[in-house]
C-alpha cells in the first residue's frame, strides 16, 4: 500500500468520526475557551486527528476530573464507534460535572435514539431544545423528525423538519429527510423542491441523487431522472442505490441494453457484497475452530474482492500472528490501522506482534494506545506488563499485572473472543437496559 493510499485510508476512517464535533461547539464555546488544553483537544478532533484528540481528552480528565465538557467530547466520540455504552458513561460524568447543558441533552439523545430507546430520545432532545441549543438546535429538530419517522409518525415528522430547516436553512440534511419523506408521502413535487435544496447546499450529499431520480420518475419526467442519475453513477460508481434506480428508469423508458448494463452492475456489486460477507463470516469460524490456513485462504479471498475491509485486516493479523508469521502480521494490521485507526484491538494486537519480534519500544507504544481508547480491558494491561517484563522494568509490569489481575476478577468477566471483536461491542452493554429502563 502507497502512503498515499495510507492517508486517504486515514482520512476516510475519521471523517465520520470528526464531523460529529461541528455540534454542539456553540453551546460549549465558553467552556472551552476558558480551558486551552480542551480547546487544542477538541481542535485535533475537528482537525479528523480523533486519536490524538481523545489522548488530550483524557489527558483533561485526569487532571480536571471536574471538566464536563471533556466527558462531554469524550461521549460524542465513543457514540461515533458504537460504544454507546462508554459513551453514556461519560456522559452521566459530563451531566453531573456542569448539569442543564442543552447539548448534554442532545447527545443523550442520540445514544438513546441509536439504541432503539425512541420515547426516551424525544424526552432528552425535548429538553435539549427546553436548555437551549444555540445555532445547533437544527440538528436536534432533525433528530426528532428522524424518531418520528421510526414511529409512523409522518406529520409530527414534517413538523420537525420543517422546524430544522426553520432554525438553519442551511441544513442539507434537513432538506434530504424532509424530501424523503415528501417522496416516500407520494407528494413528489414537493420532494423535489426540499431534494434539489439539498443537492444545490452539497452537491455529493449521500443518497439525494437516487431520491430525486425516483421524485422525477413519480411526476412523469424519467428523462429528467436519468440525467440525475446518470450524473451520480458516474462520478460515485458504488452508489448502489442511485444505480438501481438509473437501471429500472432506464427500463422504463425502452432503453433495455442501458438497463440491463445498469441492472447487471448493479446484481454484481451486490453479489460482490455477499460473496465478501461469506468469506469474512466463514473465515472466523474457521479461525475459531482453530483450522487457520483455511481462515487464512478465505480471508485473502474476502480482501480480493474487499482490500480494505478494516475487520477483514485485522483478523488476518490475528491469524498470520498466531501462525507465527509476526512481521506479515504487523503488514496486515498496519493496513487495518489505516483504514480504522480508532479500533483497540488493532493496537493490542500490534502490540503482541511488535512484542514477538523483540521491537520492545514499538510494543509499549501500541499497549498504551489500546489502553488510551480501551482503559478496562485486563488483556490490554496484561500484554503491557509482558513488555515491561521483558523490558527488566519489574515495577511497571508489576503494576500493569496487578491491574489486569484485577479487572479480571470482576464478577461477569468472560474473555473476548479474539477473532470477533468487532462484533462483541454491542453484546457487552448493558446501556440499553439502563437508559431505556428496562
């Protein structure tokens, strides 16, 4: 892999984290303004250098245990990877620290409302509008239309978008959902108003294009359609959903050998799809069965069709690591990191792949890493005092020892599976029961 590709890899696993932190930025000026080290923290994670963002962070919360707005940015950003339960952690630390924060609300919100919790969500973003939101109350009245859409409730679903857009104009988001849900109304016409709104404020806004293309099919102009179409397919190839709908346009019109192309690209990218999840489904049983050359042949084959599947990497690693090939590992786990350089896993395994080979600096730097993100898991502490031993630093392994000793030894702990870590995250919350009152 070229550092090229490296660094767009980077960016792209980042960016989906980093947005999150234009949010609530208004409502929390002053507080950040006021602390330099949360304000160069919360600028990395803007800058998309999230990890080095979150060590900051945490770098605040040991010496400012008080500081609301640090448990407050730590909370968005374990929401970003899913860890809800994490995030509701700091979360509560952030709402006891500095309580009536209009945008501790919004983002209690969130974490209910990506939990399936949608009558608790409306109460938390209700009060976050009640505390106020600054300029960011659009994207609470957003998230209200989207909870409502989940519940069939499409008119108090159009009332909040049309309070999104009421409160930011600006917001090509609102503008999607409002159109989608005008479209999905079977009022066309004034789903093509709210759509092109959004197209004209992004014009690479994911999913608008495949909206308006079935809202000019709906009013009678698929011509219309297929220019949008045809326009999104070929700048963005992989937007499925746009070219699906060109194809069936395309059909619709007695342009069959155009449709056809389109609907067979289409049926291959979705074999391409399926073929990739098999693999990568089969290849950890297979790992954890123990039969590892064959979960290593069905991993290079998920990475030929998939060559930077992040999970697919990863448990390669794991599988060339214990196989006993540490330095193809490490090339394996780099490109992992690359293309998610958030996951602890990676540096934990990175850590014992550095470790074997005797590359002892490099080691300690990829345990703490894992540490940084991931601070209650014993393996983490537990490869770290390995190192230290090996290191002849006794007191700092015995200390790392001690710790995984310890976290060990509380009640409930099983010891993850290794080649399924990305889908254990959700299994290991109990968030769900406590914030939904269950």
């Amino acid at each position: 892999m070229s550092g090229g590709n490296t660094k767009a890899q980077r960016r792209k696993g980042t960016k989906r984290v980093s947005t999150l932190f234009c949010l609530c930025l208004c409502a929390l000026a002053p507080l950040c303004l006021s602390q330099t080290p949360l304000a160069t923290a919360v600028a990395e994670l803007n800058k998309g250098n999230v990890f080095e963002g979150v060590r900051q962070l945490k770098e605040v919360v040991r010496a400012e245990p008080s500081s609301g707005p640090a448990y407050f940015y730590l909370s968005t950003v374990y929401t970003s990877l899913g860890r809800n339960d994490l995030a509701h952690s700091f979360l509560e630390t952030a709402m006891k620290a500095n309580p009536g924060q209009g945008a501790y609300y919004h983002q209690l919100g969130v974490i209910r409302m990506r939990e399936g919790c949608r009558t608790e969500a409306l109460a938390a973003f209700d009060q976050a509008l009640q505390r106020g939101m600054g300029r960011d109350d659009s994207a609470t009245w957003r998230f209200i239309g989207d909870v409502y859409v989940d519940l069939f409730a499409p008119e108090k679903a159009v009332e909040a978008y049309r309070n999104a857009i009421k409160s930011n104009p600006n917001d090509p988001a609102a503008h999607l959902a409002l159109g989608k849900l005008h479209l999905d109304r079977n009022n066309p016409e004034n789903a093509i108003l709210e759509l092109n709104e959004a197209l004209k404020l992004t014009p690479d806004l994911e999913g608008v294009h495949a909206s308006l293309g079935r809202a000019w099919r709906a009013t009678g102009d698929p011509a219309k359609a297929v220019g949008i179409l045809k326009e999104r397919v070929e700048r963005h190839p992989t937007d499925q959903e746009a070219r699906y709908v060109l194809g069936q346009t395309l059909l619709l019109l007695g342009r069959t050998e155009e449709g056809r192309r389109e609907m067979d690209e289409y049926r291959a990218m979705q074999g391409r799809i399926a073929e990739t999840n098999s693999a990568f489904e089969s290849a950890v049983q297979r790992a954890q069965a123990g039969e590892l050359d064959r979960a290593e042949n069905l991993l290079n084959d998920t990475l030929r069709l998939a060559p930077q599947y992040a999970p697919a990497l990863r448990v390669l690693g794991v599988v060339l690591l214990n196989r006993g090939n540490s330095q193809r590992a490490l090339e394996m786990l780099k490109q992992a990191l690359a293309s998610n350089p958030l996951n602890p896993e990676t540096y934990f395994d990175m850590a014992s792949a550095y470790s074997r080979i005797g590359k002892l600096t490099e080691a300690v730097d990829m345990a703490r890493r894992a540490l940084t993100l991931e601070e209650e898991d014993p393996r983490y502490h537990a490869i770290l005092g390995e190192i230290y031993s090996k290191m002849k630093q006794p007191a700092e392994a015995r200390q790392a020892l001690e710790r995984a000793a310890q976290l060990k030894s509380r009640p409930g702990y099983q010891p993850p599976d290794p080649y399924a870590a990305e889908m254990r995250r959700r299994a290991d919350s109990e968030t769900v029961k406590a914030i939904c009152g269950r």
